[in-house]
C-alpha cells in the first residue's frame, strides 16, 4: 500500500513537475514571440540613439534620457516608479579638438582624434612636441625620464585580432588609456596619444575613460583612429624627428546633480526579493551609443514591459534600474548600493546588460558555488533559442558594488565579434542594431528573470 | 600479468587519444587564430562586392569572379584547379523597371520595385490594372476567374516576425514569390506584385526566382518593398478601384556557357575520398551579394587557404567548388553532380555556406541517422568557440543533388536573426559583413573538413 501511494505520490510530483516546465517554457516562448513581434524597443532606442546623442552623465542629454524612462515606466504603470539622486562629474570635452604632425621630410597630416573621457585640455594655444611610440609601459619605463620629458607619448598597442573573445582582447590593451597618462606624466611626459580600441582599421576615434593620480601631474591625451595611428607609426619611422601639435578644450566643472532611474514590478509573494536588471543611461560625448548601452536599457525596459503585457505577476520583485555614469566614475552604480545598504533591502540577484544589443549567447555568472550551478541548471530552457553560454564571469560594472552583500550578479552576454568595431566612437550608430537581434536578447534576459522569480536561487 | 599488460595498452590508449585531441585542438585553434589574422577573406569579399556586383550566371561580372577565384586557386598553388564547363540560363532584368499606383481618390505614387528572378518582361507599354490583395492561395482560389481575370495580384503576406528562425519565417512566405505568377495566372491575371520578403519594412524590393509552369502563361512579376507594400495595402483600403502600371524590360536569351570552379588539395592517403566544400558564385542582378554568397565563396576560399598556409596535408581530398547559377536553375549543382556519377567519385562529405557570413552557431546535417551520430560527436571540438549546434537539418542547394548518391550533406549554419534584412536586395552590401563573423565561420568550416579527414565518417 505505502509503495502504490508512494508510486502515486512520485507520478505527481513527476506530472506536476512536467506541467509546470510545460508552463515555464510556454511563457518563456511567449516573451520571444511577443519581443519580436513589437515596435516599443526600436523606438525607445531610436529615442535614445537620436534624441540624447552625447549623453554624459551630467548633460542635457542625460537628463532627457531620464524623463524619457521615467515617463515610459510610468505609461506602464509599474508599481512604483522613481529617481535616486546622483551627484555626477560634470566633464566636457569642449565645442573642438585638433590634432596634426608635422614633418620636415613629409608634410604636414591633420589627424582624426578625439579626447579621452575625463581628460584634462591642453590649454588654448595647445601642446606641440616630438612623439615617441611605445606599446608597453615596461618599454616606456626603460626609455626614461631623459627619452620621455617633453615628448607625447603615443601608445599604439593594437588590440590583438587572433584573440577569439574581443572582450579579452580590449582587457589586453586597455591599460595603455586607462593608465597611460599617469605613466607617462611620471617621466614627464607632454600629452598622450592612444590607439582607439577596435580591431578595424578605420578613421573613427575611440574615447573611453582615463584616470589620473593625485601628485601625478594631469596631462593631456586623445584617441586617435587605427588608420591614423598606422600612418603616424609609419612617419615616425621615416622621421623620428616629427612633431604633433594638439588641441583640446575639455574642461571639469564642479559635479552635478542627475539620477538613476528605478521602476518596480511588486512581488505577490515575496515583494521584499528583489531581482534587479539594470544597463546605463550615461554614453561618451562623441556617440549615439546604440550598442554601449542604449540597447542595454531598451533591454531592461523590454523585461518589465513584457511582463506587463503578458501579464505575468512576478512572486519576487522586479526592479529595473538605469544607472547614470558608468562612463566616467561609476556614481550611480555606488549611490545605489548605498541605499541597498541602507535599507538593508535582500536583493535576490542582479543582472546586467552592457555588452551590446546582438544576438543572445548566455549568461555571466558571478556567484557562489551552489548558486552558480542552480543558474546553470536553468540553460535548458534556452536551449530552444540557441543561448547554451552560462559561465562563470563578470557581470557588469554597474552591478558590481553589490557584490560586497554576495548578491548573486549576472551579465547578459551576446555574440560580441562586432562590438568593439562601434564602441565609444560615432560609429555606435542606431542602424548598427538589429532589431531582431536586439529582441532576442531582451526576451532572453526577461526569461532568466522569469526563473529567477519562479524558483528563487 | 595480463590486467597489468591490459592495463598499460588502456593506458597508451588513453594517452595517445589524449595526445591526438591535443592535436586536433591545436590546430583547430590555429585555424581561428589565423583566420582572424589575415586580411585575404576581407579582400576577397570586396572583390565579389565592388567588382562583380550583380553577377547573374550568364553575366559578364560572374566570369569576372569566375576568373578571379580561378587566379587564386593557382596562386595558392592547389594540387588541381579546373573549370567545369556549364550551360547557364541568360535571364536579364533590362535596363529599367518602374511602377506606379494611380487612384482618383489618393493621387499618384511610384514604387519602390524590381522584377522577380526569371520573370518575362511586360513589354514595352507595361501593363495597367485594378490590383487585388491577396494573402494566401486558397483566399486567391476562392475569388476565382471573374474576380481575377485581368487584374493585378498583390501578395502581400508579411514574414512572420514572431517565428524565432528568420529560415523557417521565409520558407512559410516564400511561395508566394516563388508560385504566385502561377497561380494568378491560371485566374487570368495580368502581373502580379510580391511583397518583399524580409521582417523589416524598408524601401528595398527583394527579388528572388519564380517559377512558371508550362501550358499556364507567363505573367510578368515584381517585388515590391515592405514600406510601399504596405502604402499600396492601406491605399486600397481607402480605394479598391486604384490601378498599378508596371513596366519591366526582363528577357530571356538562350542559354549561355559558364562554369563551375574547383580547386583540391589531394589526400596523402585517400586521394579517391573526396570532401566538397561549396558555395555559389552567383548573386541576383540588384545587389553586391556580399552576403549571399560572396561570403559563402569566400569561406570555401578560405579553407583551402588554411589548410595551404597552415601546413597541413591533408589525408583525403579537399575539393572547393565554386558553384553557378544557384539562384535560377542550379544548372551548376545539378551538372557537377552528373561529374560525380559518372566518375564514380566517392564523395566522402559535402558542406556548403549559403546562409550569410554570420558568427558560426553550427551546423545542420542530412546523413544516415549512423552518420548524423559521428559527425554529432565532433561537436566537443567546437565548444571554445561557442559553437554548438549540431542538427539534423537541409544543407544547401547546390550539394543537395549529391543525396542521390548518399553523400552525408553538411549545412554551415551562422546566427541569421539579420539575414533577411539583406537577401537578395540592394542592402547586402560588403559593409554588411563583418570581418570577424566572417572568420570565425571560415574556421569552423576548416575544422569540420580538417576533422572529417582525420577521423573519415
């Protein structure tokens, strides 16, 4: 007898478990279906791409870019909607830039740069010097103060093209903006000129953040485009002797107050389990930043809308959070740590898209163990739209001061080969998005929420 | 003494296997690394798209690109390079094409059209008609003659958006480009009008072939694109009494000589083993083809190449074969398949490339359920590269005659969410694809091939 009710009691569980997996992929069809079929997303990007160009965090464009969230989220009729205050750097990049070699032996080339973010400017009159190439600090640090006083130094490390993960690759040459200008003010350097980040030749600048160090002289440094970074080399070689003048106006005004915005989905269940999904409003200064991250917010706006439209009422709650500044200081990212800190709110987990609006691959996972292989276990719902990528990894820049209260942290990760061929340049256009692309990834992002919500971590 | 010895030969087993994945992986690995070093594929492209745009079977821009690979196939110094001879249908759209909705009520508005594939032209006058939106055939059968007879059929059934792979939502669209002069016909219609088959709705007309059948007579037929389908759609709505005037110049010339181009690298072991690797040459009179199929084209380039820069003998023959005239008749496949019987060649495997040169996401098989098997068990080998789907599925058009002789027939499968924003219409231009995707689908063809020849099927 107590084996049949056994028996019967496994069919259940077994029959129940099949209805429910039944169910979870019906509406995990749903979200992709319902994504690819709607216009929302591609006009909310158009906006973005086309209407805040430029965005900085403490622009005009920004703070276009806000009310526009705040006021979709409140069409929706979210729970809740809301601004956490930010206060943001206020950098410019100035209404101009220049920069030209001069040779003696072969002429004169005006060059295509732009500065790098949160660069000091060279003053009105500029800064002209002899250029030195170097690839790698420890070849800039055996040359010398003698071999690099008064000199630009002109980094010009390309990314390297065999390596399959462009991601991996940006990491591997990245330090040369990140840090080049500490390195080379150190020995006394005039200004820095870097290689844009993209394995393409082209004629687009590629900006992207810079840091100084308190006691370490502020100079100025520009991006230059490959193209142009190929011809300098090569003048160089023929006229070490070559100098370059440039020009830059940006400038530091005192911080300003802008905003994340918040908009929550309440849970019927577990309201006060939070999973959040986030991107940044925030692009660099010479960009509609389609990709980086435009399409990341259409993503996260696209989660909460298709829960509303399909009417699914999560048992946790969803919040989605636009963060400003990811650019430049990461403000927003720690302010809104803070207040999760402050409210000792539990957030469940965090999922970030700031990778690109292309076809979904997987996921990111930055988590324990035992968390790791729970998400893990959810890749069989994916399996029907081609997403097999659930690894361990970063997760998102934005999401990251979380992980101080072990909260489970996920980056959405797409097929990225073509990322780095807009990222921070005027290249990072609207038509380089493809909607159906785009969606797909919004659908996928929206499901791995929808498990999350179902079955906790 | 016997389990030590069984033991120590399980063991060297063990150990070389070990040795031989090591290997293989390696060289793999080699395969990516270089193909995304090396700007030959890039070159090569731009060469089928700038050079040899609108090259139609018969046309003098096909010879162009037939003579182009032909050149490289002997610089790369392949142990045989040869033409095989192939009539081809001379099909040609004229010099111009226009058409245009008049209606008392709305006004006047041109269209943004191009003839179908094979279509016969309207004559000099064109024709003028009432025009009759139609969805579906059976909505078409239902009217009948008296509401048909004399009028202009409209297609206008969308691709389906929500369908997840972009090949299926053609497929379920896709008849009535191809029968709809047909089935009009039969109706007495005088032309007929087909939306253009892509998701987006944009102002490029997307061609493509259609057949007519014999004893039912030849109308003419355009495509027309999504944006003025639509118009023409709505405009009805307002007045069905509008009228469309269509002029095309298309004709039909007899068949002219043209060529398939093949260039092998012979085994070292199993000369008489022959694995093809293919994609087609042609590409339809409006468009660069870059993606379909100059980037096919170039995958097959790329893999001789490969193999020749890398070193690598292989133990069977590689044979690349540049097909024509896929888009029309597949006069080409269907004679290097009659090359194959009457040799008596065993061809171990078939792999084509005619889905775009996307990011790789597998491959799609149509083998013996045994075969299917082996070639499932290579998938581990891609996994590095995120590449992971290994299906049962049709490979392409121009291998798919070898299934006559049982050849395993192999697909290129790429992430096609955008391929169809492309197809066979202005838009598939060089600066659609990209370098990298491009690549990492020349790898993984390569080492498929590079696979099937070490381990046979």
């Amino acid at each position: 007898m107590k084996t049949i009710f056994r028996s019967f009691f496994y069919l259940f569980i077994l029959f129940h478990f099949s209805i429910a997996q039944d169910t979870d992929s019906t509406i995990i069809r749903s979200f992709f279906s319902q994504a690819l079929s709607d216009d929302f997303a591609l006009e909310n990007l158009k906006f973005f791409a086309k209407e805040t160009k430029g965005r900085l965090p403490a622009s005009s464009q920004a703070l276009k870019a806000i009310h526009f969230v705040q006021n979709i989220f409140e069409k929706m009729k979210l729970d809740s909607v809301y601004l956490q205050e930010v206060m943001v750097p206020d950098w410019r990049p100035g209404d101009a830039e220049y920069a030209a070699i001069h040779s003696k032996k072969l002429g004169e080339k005006k060059l295509n740069i732009c500065p790098l973010g949160y660069a000091v400017g060279t003053g009105k009159n500029g800064i002209t010097g002899r250029v030195v190439e170097i690839h790698h600090f420890d070849q800039l640090h055996d040359m010398g103060e003698t071999l690099i006083q008064d000199r630009i130094v002109f980094f010009n490390r390309s990314m390297d093209r065999s390596v399959l993960n462009t991601m991996a690759a940006y990491s591997m040459a990245a330090n040369q903006r990140v840090y080049g200008a500490i390195e080379a003010s150190k020995l006394k350097a005039k200004g820095v000129i870097v290689r844009s980040l993209t394995t393409r030749l082209d004629d687009f600048p590629h900006t992207g953040v810079l840091r100084y160090k308190e006691d370490i002289k502020k100079i100025p440094a520009i991006a230059v485009s490959t193209n142009d970074a190929e011809i300098l080399s090569s003048w160089l070689k023929e006229d070490p002797e070559l100098s370059c003048k440039i020009i830059t106006r940006c400038t530091t005004f005192p911080d300003k107050q802008s905003y994340n915005v918040i908009g929550e989905i309440k849970g019927n269940e577990y309201p006060d389990e939070i999973i959040v999904v986030g991107a940044h409003l925030d692009a660099w200064f010479n960009t509609e930043g389609a990709h980086d991250d435009a399409a990341g917010c259409v993503h996260v706006m696209e989660v909460v809308r298709l829960f509303k439209s399909l009417g699914i009422n999560p048992k946790r709650t969803i919040r989605a959070v636009l963060f400003i500044d990811e650019e430049i200081m990461q403000t927003g990212a720690r302010k809104y740590a803070e207040m999760v800190k402050l409210n000792e709110e539990k957030q469940l987990a965090a999922i970030e898209s700031d990778r690109g609006g292309f076809a979904p691959k997987g996921f990111t996972i930055d988590a324990s163990e035992e968390i790791f292989t729970k998400i893990v276990a959810l890749q069989k719902y994916f399996i029907p739209y081609d997403i097999f990528k659930f690894v361990k990894g970063h997760s998102g820049v934005d999401i990251d001061p979380l992980k101080e209260f072990n909260v489970p942290l996920i980056g959405f990760l797409p097929e990225c080969q073509r990322y780095f061929d807009y990222h921070h340049s005027e290249n990072d256009t609207f038509g380089q998005v493809n909607f159906r692309e785009l969606q797909m990834g919004s659908a996928a992002i929206a499901s791995l929420v929808y498990l999350i919500d179902q079955y906790g971590l």
